[in-house]
C-alpha cells in the first residue's frame, strides 16, 4: 500500500482540471480534432480560422457567468467576424453533470441568442485540457500567424456591459486585427468550473 502522500500527489496528477495551460506565443492546440457543430456538421478549429485571427471561447449553457457574458461575447464575435477574425465557441462540459450542456440545448441556445459563429461539443474535453482551460467563459485569441495573443476574461466584470471599465477582450481583438501587440496579453478567466468528462 502507498503512503497517503503519494496517492495525493497522484489524485492530484490525474484529476481532470490539472492541466498544463498555453502561455502567449503558443500555436493552437489540436486545431484538427473534428468537433460536433450545432449546425450537424463537424468541423476543426483549423477550419474556422480567420485570415486576421482566431477567437476559441470555452463556454456552456448552464453557467450564470456564461450567462452573464453572453451577449457580449455574441456581440465581439459577430463583430469581428467581419473584420477577418475566425471565431468558435466550445462547450467542453459533461452533460451527464450539467444535463443543460446537451447538443440539443446548444442548438437551441445558438439560435436564440444569435450566434453568427460556430458551438461545437468537445466530446472528450480534450480540446479543453490541450489548451489549460479551466473555467467558462474563457477566452483564448491568436494572431494571424496561429499564435497566443489574448488568454482570459472578456472583460473585468460578469455583472453587466455598462459596469465594464476595461475590455480585455474587445482591446486584444483591435490590436490583433490591425497586426499590433495586444498590451494585455494575459488576464484571470472567472467563471464555472469546467465539468470534465
């Protein structure tokens, strides 16, 4: 039999939200892993890259937090969109543990709240553990080279979009489309625990 030490520093090794994050300058994580979209087809990050950038947003349904940011991010990414940044929303949570993080509750949540960009299913949550996320929403923006430019929070409060007084995410999207630095590359997610299959 182990000594107690050794089995929590292997619980610890094996727990499912210990992982090893991407830092600014990283490539994207498994961009080719084929993802379940709301649409019904599948598709790769690789797939929705924007010739300016990238946003990949680990989100869910059930989350107050996802909630609360919402319509913001519906609103960045329909926006920038247009501006040449690829944009995907990525729900990573178990739905056996979160029942509102069904496929069928994402397609229908897309449609209601608008999204003009694509919510897929990490089947395994290995996209998520490939990429450290944590919580949702978390944010992950790269350049049009396919590297970290952004990782964090949309902005610096859940509450409510007239609260906001720095805009993290809106401020890195600007710099990333124009080819400039992002002056706040790194910033703290807040949000639900990602639910990991």
């Amino acid at each position: 039999m182990r000594p107690k030490s050794s089995l929590f520093v292997l619980s610890l090794l094996l727990s499912p939200t210990l992982a090893w994050a991407i830092a600014t300058g990283d490539a994207i994580p498994m961009k080719d892993t084929r993802l379940q979209n709301v649409d019904g087809k599948e598709l790769a990050i690789a797939d929705v890259a924007g010739s300016k950038g990238t946003l990949v947003v680990f989100t869910c349904n059930h989350c107050p937090y996802a909630k609360a940011w919402e319509s913001r991010i519906v609103d960045l990414g329909n926006s920038y969109a247009k501006q040449g940044i690829g944009v995907i929303a990525i729900n990573s949570n178990d739905p056996a543990v979160a029942p509102e993080d069904d496929l069928d509750h994402m397609k229908e949540r897309a449609k209601a709240k608008g999204f003009g960009f694509a919510y897929a299913v990490d089947s395994t949550s290995g996209v998520a553990r490939a990429f450290g996320a944590t919580k949702t929403p978390e944010v992950y923006l790269f350049d049009a080279s396919g590297k970290l430019a952004y990782h964090g929070a949309v902005d610096d409060t859940s509450r409510s979009a007239e609260g906001v007084k720095e805009h993290y995410l809106k401020d890195a999207l600007d710099a990333v489309v124009a080819g400039k630095p992002v002056a706040k590359a790194e910033t703290k997610a807040l949000g639900c625990g990602i639910k990991f299959r």
